[in-house]
C-alpha cells in the first residue's frame, strides 16, 4: 500500500504542493496504478526483462552536425525570456 | 595527539569532443550566443526521442581501455530524476547499475594504482546564471556528452589526488576524446573526502566537495576541509554527512545541502532508448585504434633513447609534442640533442600550456632532423646549431637555407690555434686575471675567439685549448 507520506514525498522531489483533498485522490489513484501493474506482473509470471521487450540493441545515430533551430523557435514558447535566454525564477 | 590519513576519492566530470551533442545533432562547440545550439530533443520539449551518438560509446569505452577497464558486454541508459532548471526534462539520462566501464587503475608515481570504480556516460545540464534577481538559462551545454570517471577512496594526500586527475588529463588528452580543459569546465570533479586515525582502517564520515574547477581550487579546498574535519574529530565532534562547495573568496568549504536533503533520484532505465551491446570485434578495433598511452612512452623514451626521465616526461606532456619528437628524432645519432633542442629553445618560445598543447611551431621537425643530423655529421658544432634553430624558430627557414657550405666542416686546427694565440695576446688583462685566479676572465678570450671564426669554432674545445696555451 502507498502512503500519504510517500506521496508526499514524491510531490515534494517534484516540486508539486498538494492539498489534503487532493493528497487522498492522488493516494487512491496511485494504489490503483500500482494495482493494475501487479496484475499485470501477476499474469505473466515467466516474462522477466521487461525492459528490452523487443529485443533491440544498438540503435545508434553518426556524429554528423545538422544545423540548430533558430532561436526565436527555441525560445518561443517560453513564458519569460530575456536577452536570448530562458528566464525564471531564482531557486535555492 | 592523533595523527589522521586523508581517505579521499574522486568523481571526474569530463566533456567528450565529439562533433554533435550525445543524444541529438546540435554541435557541442563551447561558447556561442546563448541558446542557439538547440533543438526540441535537447530543450526537453514534449514528444521527441533522444538518439545515441556512435562516438560516445565509443569514445567512453576508449577511455575505459586506456585506464585499464573491464568493459560491459551489455550496457543501458537510465533516467536520474531531479528538478531543477538547468535539466529541461527534469530528468538527466545517465547510466545507473550497467555502466560501460568498470574496475579499472590509474598508477600514480610512487607505484600506487588509484582503482578506477566505474566509467559511464551521461549528458551535461544547461549554464545557469544568476543575475538581476532572475535565473537565466542558456541550453547550449545541455546534451553535451560526458563521462563521469568515479575512483575508489584509494587517495591518500592533496599531491595524489593532483597527480591522479593530471594523468586522467594527460590519458584522455592522449586518446584524444577530450581537451580537458578546466579553465572551460570541460574537466571538472566532485572530491569525497573523510579522515581517520593514521593506521585505523574503517573510514570516518566522508563530505563531499562540489565542481571543482581547477587545480588550484582543489588543493586548496583540500587543504580547508581535512583541517576542518581534523579540527572537529580532535574536540570529540562529528562530521556530517554532507554536499559542501567551496568558496574562493574566503578559502573556504561551506555546507550546500545535508544528508536529510540528499537527493533521492528515482533512477529507472530510460525506456527511449535500446540496450548497449559492445562485441569483442568493436572492443578490438578500438584497442587498435589507440595511441601508445603517455606513461608506456616516457618509459620508452627512457629505455630506448636514453632519456632522463624529467626530459622523458616533458616529451610526453602532450600528444603533438610527442609526436613531433619522434618525426624530429627518426634516424639521429642521440635523440638527447633533438630533446634539448626543443626543452631548451622550442619550449621557452611557447607560453603556456595552451601552446605547447598545440604545439604549432615554425620549424618543420623534418627541418629540426636535418639540423641535428648536420650535428651528427660533424659538419656544424653546437653553437651553430643553437643559432641556426633560433633563426629556423624566427623565419620557419630550413637549415640549408640558413648555413653555407663555409659555415660548414667547423674550423681548420691551424686557424683555430691561430685564433687563439691571437685572442691571448690580444687581452693580456683578462690572462693575467684568469692565472690570478678568475675563472671567469676565459670568457672574455673566448668570446674574441668565437668572434673571429663567426661561432662556427666548438667553444668546448677552444676553451680547452686556450688553457692549454695560457698555461704553457
């Protein structure tokens, strides 16, 4: 079972505030989640790597320069920019 | 009172030079107006894949052979996860438990082998700067491949964990996957350090200092924290585990975040990207692929030229120095004269390690051999040879250009002697001087000497025989 404390744990690693009401919804959700990959794990008891399911290797890309993206492109999402820059908050 | 043994280990940062970023085409040149080596993969935006650059693998399991690491037959990506703006995905992709190297040495001077953990391969975060009450952030760094090269607490002393990155320097310098600049941030290191009792084996509380970014910076912030552990040990208090940085203005090391903030990561293998298989046929290749290493070409320098080992170890600083010393030396009787000539009179013309780095000098090293073998040839003496190089250094002329054929074949014995008597009774002050006592007087009769045969005259050989006749 996944705890409050867990939870907020990981808001806290993912600079997420929580409220109470939404700290019991995220908890119900997050042990269902968890849940379905049990079934899942429980199904297919034999399957152990997971993590390469195709089979693939070596998928590698040539050390050849294609040019940048402009910057106006690059930055134009940005909600605050500066002199060329992305520009936030000061943390820490 | 206790004496205490620094335990200390490092974590190096170093940036690879490959042409393009490690999981996209942007190019990883340093510098540039902020932002404009970018592209969706390398800002993190929403729905783009990353892509591994061949050259990373290889140039990791390069330095993985050159530092005498096992290299993993299977290998994968994984995600560390932590927020903060330098890292647009809020996750670096790095390599948790299957790195591509592992267990590998570094031998230092005095024969200790600093081990070698592990080698992995990982992509740098963006430059943060903080200024006018806001974080600017420039992503041109962001994807630039590196590999992070962690070493066992094998280090015992400030001077061994300089020596220790100084031949990491000159190794990767050599293979040639990286220029290892500080100064530029494209070598930096972590350095974990914790004290113990002189002859105690279990290791005290280690602190970890950040991002150390020259040498000099190390050894200092070195210096500051074992004396502030020692301090703390000696009056019975404990050292925190801890992240510290430090300080150039005030010299000092200064907590960054306690134990209790330590990151928790949350590794996972990264799911965008396939499993590393290195074959022995790639492994191979790349063995061939390598230059003899630094360390192996002093001791050859040494062994089969004769060498001191302060010339042998001048000569194999960097690779184009090297190499120009071995074009320079093919053939000639005592490759000591080709080492003289460029520890000597190259060297003092080059400032800095940049230059010598480069090593782009006027003078040909095929010039340089043809010079020496006209040494080895008897037809100029050492002078000549001296001033000729300087002229070849100034013009980048050879040195059939710079010396006739009258300058050559050294002076006739009778006109040498001749000269000599001359230079005697010309400065019967500096005689007089000479059998008084002053040494230093010869010179003056030496110097009307080499003035009237032009330098070609062996001033070895003049000064010898200059007292001869003086004292006959």
């Amino acid at each position: 079972m996944v705890t409050h404390e867990e939870i907020l744990n990981i808001a806290n690693l993912a600079k997420l505030s929580v409220s109470p009401e939404e700290l019991d919804e995220l908890t119900k959700d997050m042990n269902e989640i968890i849940g379905f990959a049990d079934t899942i794990n429980a199904a297919c008891p034999q399957a152990s790597d997971f993590d390469n399911i195709n089979g693939l290797s070596n998928a590698f890309r040539e050390d050849i320069v294609v040019p940048s993206y402009d910057r106006e492109e690059i930055l134009k999402n940005a909600e605050s920019r500066d002199d060329g820059y992305f520009l936030v908050k000061k943390r820490m | 009172m206790t004496n205490y043994e620094l335990v200390c280990g490092l974590e190096t940062h170093i940036e690879l030079s490959t042409n393009t970023k490690i999981f996209c085409s942007c190019t990883t040149e340093f510098g540039g107006d902020p932002n404009t080596h970018c592209c969706p993969v390398c800002i993190g935006l929403p729905g783009t894949l990353p892509k591994l650059n061949k050259r990373v693998v290889e140039y990791a399991i390069m330095a993985g052979l050159a530092t005498n690491c096992e290299i993993s037959r299977v290998s994968k990506m994984d995600r560390k996860n932590y927020v903060y703006p330098d890292l647009p995905k809020a996750y670096q992709i790095s390599q948790y438990d299957m790195p591509l190297c592992k267990n590998g040495w570094v031998e230092l001077s005095n024969g200790r082998k600093i081990r070698l953990t592990r080698i992995h391969i990982e992509e740098d975060a963006g430059k943060l700067v903080h200024q006018r009450g806001g974080t600017y952030v420039d992503y041109n760094r962001g994807g630039v491949p590196l590999i992070e090269i962690v070493s066992e607490p094998d280090i015992r002393s400030i001077d061994e964990a300089k020596e220790y990155l100084e031949k990491l320097q000159l190794i990767m310098r050599f293979i040639g996957i990286s220029d290892c600049k500080m100064q530029e941030g494209s070598m930096r290191c972590d350095v974990n350090i914790s004290m113990r009792p002189m002859g105690t084996e279990k290791f005290g509380t280690r602190t970890e200092i950040k991002n150390m970014n020259s040498f000099a910076h190390m050894a200092k912030a070195m210096d500051y924290e074992m004396n502030r552990q020692i301090d703390l040990l000696q009056s019975g208090e404990a050292v925190v585990q801890e992240t510290r940085r430090y300080n150039e203005e005030d010299d000092c090391t200064e907590s960054m975040r306690g134990k209790e903030d330590a990151h928790d990561y949350r590794y996972f293998r990264e799911p965008d990207l396939v499993t590393i298989q290195v074959s022995d046929e790639i492994v191979n290749e790349l063995k061939d692929k390598l230059p003899e290493l630094p360390q192996k070409k002093a001791k050859r320098y040494m062994e089969d030229f004769g060498l001191p080992e302060a010339d042998a170890l001048l000569l194999t600083q960097y690779r184009k120095i090297s190499e120009y010393f071995e074009a320079a030396s093919k053939g000639v009787k005592n490759p000591k004269t080709v080492a003289n000539c460029m520890i000597g009179q190259i060297f003092s013309r080059l400032e800095g390690d940049g230059a010598k780095e480069n090593f782009a000098v006027k003078v040909t090293p095929e010039n340089l051999n043809a010079l020496v073998r006209l040494l080895d040839d008897g037809k100029i003496r050492m002078n000549l040879l001296k001033t000729t190089l300087e002229k070849m250094l100034d013009t980048g002329k050879a040195p059939s250009e710079l010396i006739s054929e009258n300058d050559m074949g050294g002076v006739d014995p009778g006109a040498l002697k001749a000269a000599c008597e001359q230079a005697i009774a010309a400065n019967p002050n500096a005689v007089s001087d000479y059998l008084g006592g002053k040494e230093k007087a010869l010179k003056a009769i030496l110097g009307a000497v080499m003035k009237a045969t032009r330098g070609r005259a062996d001033a070895m050989e003049v000064e010898k025989l200059l007292v001869q006749l003086i004292k006959k």
